[in-house]
C-alpha cells in the first residue's frame, strides 16, 4: 500500500516532487513555481480534480506536510471554538504549527493511520466531485495529468478509482472515529474547494451535519480555513 501521508502532501501542494529544497523556500517562491509548472508542483486538489478555487494555501502552511495542514489547521480552529472567540477570518493566518504531539489532533505516526490518512485523501476527491463537473472525460484529462505528476501505479489507481465511484458519506463519516478526525474530515473537504455554487455549499454543510459538527464550530473550520488561503 502506498503512504497515504504523502498523497496527502501532493494533494496541498506542501511537497514539491523533483525539486530539491523547495519545502524550505518563501512561500511565494512555491506557488510561483506551481503556476508555471503546475503538473510538478504537486498541488493536486487545485489544479488536477478542477475545484475552480483560484486560492491555494498561502506562504507558511505550504513549509508543512499536508496532514500537518490539516491537523494545525482543524487544532486550530477547534481551539478557537471551546474558547468562545468569535469566528472572523483574518488577512492572513498567523504561523501555522503542526498541533502539539499531545494534543488529539497529534500528526506523530502512531497517532494517524494510513486509513484515517487515505480518508482524508477520500474526503478531498469526495469534495471535488460534489458539483457533478467530474464526467468521464473529466476523469480522462485528469488521470493524464495525474500520470505526468509521478505519483507511482498504486496511488494512481487509487485516484482513479475514486473519482469513478459515487461519493460514499456513509464510509467518510464513519471513518472518523473521534470529534477531532471529525473536524479534520470537514476541514480537508473545505479545503479542496470554494463553495461558490449551491452545490458545493450544500454538500459541505450536508457534510457537516452528518459528522454532527456543532454550527459554531463549522463557522470557526471556515473562517480558519480561509485565513489560510491566498489569490493566485
């Protein structure tokens, strides 16, 4: 089975295949690097399943691994909730830290699995193909893509078989086991897209339901998750 967690730093664009040293670079210097060369930029969430976004991960976040991402970003926001601070999005996030080793949001390899780790692979694709854009064709140009991107024959076929199947809520929800997984679910799927359409709105807040994220905490994931995004 392929690593998950290195999926993962591909789908966010932290992890930059082919270019030695790029992690350490100023963050500008990244995403200039992923407009001109997207398809090696590992930014795969954005510019492979087509979410439309025109934002990516901005500066500090993209020096992370992307379950760090996730996990700091949703130890983040959830921290924020239970202290009752009121849910606005800044200009830009302040540094970004992986959660504290023991926090339950903890990224220390015994605390994530490889299978909670491809759920949160699940939840992105899932979130990307919630508008019904993803056809066949669509699935075509994509897996070309995904081809040139140097994944390796496993990951790709797991990326394929993905975007093919139905979107399965049942198996995403169940999948989190804690309400800290629960916010790293949401958190992952709001960070593949911008929910410009009613259908993506729809499916997150659908989303956020079915995990029975409480209404103050989902509006601290969004407003977090935003502050954590910058225009390309």
């Amino acid at each position: 089975m392929f690593d998950a967690k290195k999926l993962l730093d591909q789908f966010l664009g932290s992890q930059m295949p082919g270019a030695s040293g790029s992690i350490g670079q100023k963050g500008n210097d990244i995403l200039g690097m992923a407009k001109a060369n997207p398809w090696k930029s590992g930014a795969l969430a954005a510019v492979l399943l087509g979410t439309k976004t025109g934002r990516s991960l901005g500066g500090n976040a993209l020096k992370l691994g992307g379950l760090a991402v996730i996990a700091g970003l949703g130890y983040q926001a959830y921290k924020n909730y239970q202290t009752g601070q009121k849910p606005e999005p800044t200009q830009a996030l302040p540094e970004l830290l992986p959660p504290p080793q023991d926090s339950p949001f903890s990224t220390e390899p015994q605390a994530v699995s490889n299978d909670f780790a491809l759920s949160l692979v699940r939840a992105m694709i899932a979130a990307a193909k919630a508008d019904g854009h993803i056809d066949a064709a669509e699935r075509a140009r994509i897996m070309d893509k995904v081809h040139l991107s140097g994944l390796g024959t496993e990951a790709e076929a797991f990326i394929e078989a993905e975007l093919a199947k139905p979107i399965d809520l049942d198996a995403l929800v169940a999948s989190a086991k804690t309400e800290e997984q629960k916010v790293e679910i949401y958190t992952a799927s709001r960070l593949t897209i911008e929910p410009d359409t009613r259908t993506e709105r729809g499916y997150l807040d659908m989303l956020a339901g079915r995990l029975g994220l409480p209404d103050a905490l989902v509006d601290h994931i969004e407003a977090t998750v935003a502050s954590a995004k910058i225009s390309l």
